[in-house]
C-alpha cells in the first residue's frame, strides 16, 4: 500500500478529534477549539473539523498526518505508522508480505483485495460507531432539556392564584410537550 493510499485510508477512518484524543489533547465539544499544542499555545486558538485543523496565532494547519508530522515531528511514513499503531487501519505483515512476493501477481491481488476488505470493513464499523455515539449524544441533550424543562414546570409554578407566572414556568409549559414528543421520537 503506497503512502498516499494509507493517508487516504486514514482520512476515510478518522476525524480529528479521534487522532487529537490519541494524544490526550480533548476539545471544546461545541466549538472545537484547543490551545494550540503545536506551539503551546494557552488561548484557545486551535481550531479543527473533521479533517483538519488551523491555528490562528502560528498559521499552522493541515489535515490529520499533517497534524501528527508537526505535533510529533517526524517524516510522512512515520506519521503514518504512528497513526496506525494505534488504530491498527492496515496490517503491516500483509504489505511486507505482497513485497515479497512480487513475482507471484496473482497472490499480490489477493491480498490487496483483503486488506482493502479488511479496510472497508473498520472503516464501516468506526462510521456505525460515529453514528451511534452522535444518536447518543442528541438523546442525552434531549433528555437534559426534558428534566430542566419539567424541574422548571415544578420549582416555578404559581403558590397562589394572584401570583404572576415566571417566565421559566411558562417556557416550561409552552416546551415540555414538544420536548416529550422529540425524546420518543429519538429513542
């Protein structure tokens, strides 16, 4: 497999949180922002997607092996082995393997197609896995939304009839069915 076709592969498989939570580095859930660990940065100014990131005081940025060449310093190749040591995207011993038997085409075939099976398949196990952690994601939020709106509903109602409405109890009452039809609906 050429360096390009792992790098490839790596850009299929992962998002940059994944390969910033490699290195421990956890970011901002909601605006995904870090301090940059480029320059070691202590404002929040490194920014990332899915697939890349930019820091916006030393002008780093780049997409997920670019990120672990600066962060780790090392070449293209080693970047690329670092990542899959710990990801384990492509199975080294079939490379060295096809190397090997270089004369033997029919063989080398074979394994391309297996590793590419192989990839394929990791590849569609992290994607249900993303999905599955995004879905858990929105139903705990719509969750938290229903307890705070039905805390609300109880804390702020009216003790007496001549007492004026809080506005947390009428945004709790006009909300609450809504947000019980988006919890049933989801789980």
């Amino acid at each position: 497999m050429t360096g390009k076709e792992k790098a490839d592969l790596i850009k299929a498989s992962l998002t940059m949180r994944e390969i910033l939570g490699m290195y421990g580095l956890d970011g901002n859930r909601r605006h995904n922002r870090i301090p940059c660990p480029i320059h070691d940065g202590k404002d929040r100014n490194f920014s990332f997607t899915d697939f890349g990131f930019r820091c916006f005081v030393c002008g780093a940025e780049g997409g997920l092996v670019h990120f672990v060449e600066l962060y780790r310093g090392l070449s293209f190749e080693a970047a690329l082995e670092e990542i899959n040591g710990h990801f384990h995207l492509w199975d080294d011993s079939l490379e060295l393997e096809t190397v090997e038997s270089d004369t033997k085409h029919h063989k080398k075939d074979s394994a391309f197609r297996s590793r590419r099976a192989i990839a394929k398949l990791r590849h569609d196990r992290r994607t249900a896995d993303r999905e599955k952690e995004k879905a858990e994601e929105i139903r705990m939020t719509l969750l938290e939304e229903l307890w705070r709106l039905d805390a609300n509903k109880i804390k702020y109602a009216p003790k007496s009839e001549d007492e004026p409405f809080h506005p947390l109890y009428v945004e709790a009452c006009h909300k609450l069915e809504y947000q019980q039809y988006l919890v049933e609906s989801i789980v």
